[in-house]
C-alpha cells in the first residue's frame, strides 16, 4: 500500500502514517481470519443445523 500512495505522487507518509497503515492492515487480517475461525466452527459444531424453519409463519406487512 505505501508503495502504492508513493506511486501516485501523493505527499509522503510520515511514521504516523506508516504505523496507522500497519495497525490497520493487520487488525483487518486478524478481524477476517477470527470470523473465518468462527464461521468454519459454527458450520462443523452443527449449530447452522439447529434453525427452525419459517416456513409456516406469516410475513407481518
């Protein structure tokens, strides 16, 4: 990503930036692979199977 903001002749990024560019990119990353973790341990703990289906109720309009 910096070597990208520098491509495009913006104004250089302090130690601020970088360390802000750094915090996010890897509070992201983790953010996405704790939900993947949690999404693949719901699907095999089979608590996506225990929905009851909404078949017979009635939508309220």
């Amino acid at each position: 990503m910096g070597w990208a903001w520098d491509a495009i002749g913006a104004s250089p990024m302090t130690l601020h930036g970088w360390i802000a560019l750094s915090i996010g990119a890897v509070g992201t990353a983790l953010l996405s692979a704790g939900l993947m973790i949690l999404a693949f341990h719901s699907n095999r703990s089979g608590h996506d199977d225990r929905v009851e289906s909404t078949e017979g109720i009635r939508p309220r309009f």
